[in-house]
C-alpha cells in the first residue's frame, strides 16, 4: 500500500545514455512533483504537474522531460547523461491544486541516479 | 527570492538530551513551514507544520512554533532518543500560482548512547 513509489530504486549508466524514472501515486492527488538532491543533500524543485498539466518548470536542461500520462503518474526522462546529473530524484504528490501553501507534500523513497 | 536558513551539522547529541535545530527563512506573504526528516537509505517524511504565525507544530516529541517577528521556525524535543538520528530539512512553501517548497540545506542529527 505504498503511497508514492518510484521505480528504479537504483540506476548506474554510462554517460551520454537516456533513462526513465518512474513515480505512481495512489493517494488520489492532483498534484506531482520531481526534486533533485544533490551529493550535499541539497533538495530543490525541478518540475511539477497539476492534473497532467505542468506549472512549474524551474531552470532545468532540457535534456530533462516530464512526461505525465495521467494524475496518478509522472515520469523523468533524462536524455544524453552528464555526469552532473548523479544525484537521487524524488517525486512527490500534494493534494489538491498545487497552489496553496499548506498542502503537505508526500515523498517517494527516491532513485539514486550515478553517471558514470 | 526565498530561502531557508538552517544551522550545520552534523549535531551529536547522547541520548535523553535536548535538542534545537535552528530554522530561519526570508519570503515575502505569508509562507507556510514545515520541517521534513530523512532517515538513512530512505525518503522524506513531514514531521511536522505551521501554516500561520504564533501556529505551533508537533509530532512524536518535536515541536516548532511559528515566528513571524523573528522569521523563524525552530525544531525542539526535548529528549532525543537513537532512532532520531536523521536528516533534518526545514522547509517553506508559499501560496501562489504554483506550490513549491524550498528547502533548507538539512541538518544531520546523530544520536548515541
């Protein structure tokens, strides 16, 4: 009964490759979100989506790509790995419009990503 | 734009002690705040929230108030025990076109024996 869960839970590739993060939510939210936590535990946004339909896109290379099937699913696509690009994504869920301040936001357990 | 301020760690700490993390943000409005724990190998939880000044949050033993006059959200408890040894990030998250949070650089608790 995990509410939000990511798949892989590990991914090691070579630089240059394109990989797929995947994140499902059952807890009914409308609203997705994928961090970035850097080697310093650094956590910051990346992309957010509300009902398919994304509302935030922060400075992000467009070598990354959302991608939203439906509200319970938001998936990362990383094009042409750098090595910069190691670090661990989260995705995470809020309920309702994404909008309000004291929505709480649910964590999946993370997908350590290393470049090599 | 906003920020989160949170003291460095790591903070060693015996078991039974009393613990502060100190938390303080710059936004402008009324943000609300959170504090999140990440325990090793795994995701992060909501430990607790305040989503107006004076508003104090708490859970399992920990507890934060609020401070609008001193832009502050310290995290307390006031016996630590072992299974407390974390990472904690103090958080905020304002009401707008889009809800994010930011987040504070974390603080690495450890607790022994």
């Amino acid at each position: 009964d995990t509410a939000v869960s990511q798949t892989p839970k590990y991914l090691v590739t070579q630089m240059g490759n394109d990989k797929s993060i995947k994140c499902e939510q059952n807890l009914g939210h409308d609203t997705m979100y994928w961090y970035k936590q850097d080697s310093k535990k650094f956590l910051k946004i990346m992309f957010s989506y509300n009902n398919k339909e994304l509302i935030i896109n922060e400075t992000v290379p467009n070598r990354f790509s959302p991608k939203s099937p439906d509200k319970a699913h938001l998936n990362l696509h990383i094009n042409s790995l750098e090595l910069g690009d190691s670090a661990v994504y989260f995705c995470a869920s809020s309920q309702g419009g994404g909008r309000a301040s004291r929505e709480t936001q649910y964590f999946g357990p993370g997908t350590r990503l290393l470049v090599l | 734009g906003d920020s989160v301020t949170q003291m460095e760690g790591p903070v060693t700490l015996s078991e039974e002690a009393f613990l502060t993390i100190n938390c303080t943000y710059t936004a402008t409005g009324y943000p609300s705040l959170f504090w999140y724990v990440q325990y090793p190998g795994e995701g992060l939880q909501l430990l607790l929230k305040a989503t107006k000044a004076d508003d104090k949050g708490s859970n399992k033993g920990f507890e934060a108030t609020y401070r609008k006059e001193t832009t502050s959200f310290h995290l307390e408890k006031g016996s630590v025990q072992v299974s407390d040894s974390a990472v904690y990030f103090c958080a905020l998250s304002k009401t707008g076109t889009a809800s994010k949070l930011t987040f504070g650089t974390g603080t690495r608790l450890q607790v022994t024996l």
